[in-house]
C-alpha cells in the first residue's frame, strides 16, 4: 500500500453496504460520479436524516469505489452478498491506512495464530503501538480510540469476520469466492488475501 496516512475519520463514516451497493447499481446503468451526485443531492437517494449526511455518504462511497480497479465493477455484479461485503470492506480498507494496518497485523496473525477471538486489549494493544510508532495517532484522545476500536468492530461484523456479540468477539474465517481470489492476485492484493486468510 501507499505511505501510510493515518486517520481517526472512520468514527464519523459506516460500513454504508446499501450505499455502496446503490452506486454501483447506478454507474451500471450508465451514470457518472458526477450524475450520481447531483441526483444524491436533488434527491436524497440515500435517505440521509440531512443534506450534510447525504454529501458525507455519497463523498466517502464514491472515493471507496474509486479506490479500487475499475474492473471490481462487473466483479460486484455478478457476486453474492457475502461476497459483495468483502468487496465493500477492500474498499474501506483501501481507504483507510490504519484499519488496513489493523486487519494485517491483527485479525491476520490471530488466524495465523489459531486464536478464534478479537477481544478489546487486542485493540487497545494495536493502538498503543501506532501511538508510539505516529505522531498523530499520539495525539488522539483515548475516548476517540475506543470509538475507533468500536467502529472497526462493527465493520469487521458487518463484512462477516467477526460475530456481533458483546465483549470478546468471535473471529470468523471468510469463505472466499474463487472469483474474488483471481481478482485480487491478478490486481496485485495478495496482501489482503494474505490478512483475510491467515497466511504468513
């Protein structure tokens, strides 16, 4: 991946699955980003409670899918939903440095490890560490990491990862779609290959 940029931006952002999902129906139907934008603001296509929500969305979902190949398109399309959650979580991940970091060194060398659960230490483990390694993660407060921590849990839940239950969660191995495991050794992201499979 690029130099790392770490943000704190993700408590404010969701998984945002449906809305991703709604763009990429629209740009195959042959609308532009730029359609798609003044159509989201004209008319709230994604039921955001206010029209600052309804920017953030369309913003944050356009640069996800404009994060990854073009060619992950017709790959969406033709995928189930378990599947089309993955594709939604690569984009995230390649949007966000530190949550790219978290699901490399953490989630993946707790498979690696044979460890089948992602407790709160392991996040507040993984923090301390990019606080000493990054001048702007030292900076965060810590009630700003434990809204960080809660956001990756959710999204990691609702990519299918992990479970929802409270406390220590449960690591769930993702069963991948030999279609998917092409498209991201052929686009060159056996890294993330590597962290959702457990692969040194």
């Amino acid at each position: 991946m690029k130099n790392k940029n770490y943000s704190a931006g993700a408590v404010k952002f969701s998984f945002w699955f449906f809305e991703f999902r709604k763009v990429i129906g629209l740009l195959h139907e042959g609308r532009s980003l730029d359609e798609i934008k003044a159509m989201n603001k004209e008319q709230n296509i994604f039921l955001a409670p206010t029209s600052a929500r309804a920017t953030m969305i369309f913003n944050t979902v356009s640069k996800r899918i404009q994060a990854l190949p073009e060619t992950f398109l017709s790959l969406f399309k033709d995928s189930d939903i378990s599947t089309q959650k993955l594709v939604n979580l690569i984009a995230i991940l390649y949007t966000d440095d530190l949550f790219f970091d978290f699901v490399y060194e953490v989630y993946r060398v707790k498979l690696i490890i044979g460890k089948d659960t992602l407790s709160d230490s392991d996040f507040q483990v993984f923090f301390r560490e990019k606080q000493l390694q990054s001048e702007r993660v030292a900076q965060w407060t810590d009630e700003t990491l434990k809204r960080l921590g809660g956001c990756y849990k959710t999204m990691l839940s609702e990519a299918g990862l992990i479970d929802n239950s409270f406390g220590s969660r449960k690591i769930l191995r993702p069963i991948f779609n030999p279609i998917l495991d092409d498209w991201l050794k052929s686009n060159n992201m056996e890294q993330l290959l590597c962290a959702f499979m457990g692969v040194r």
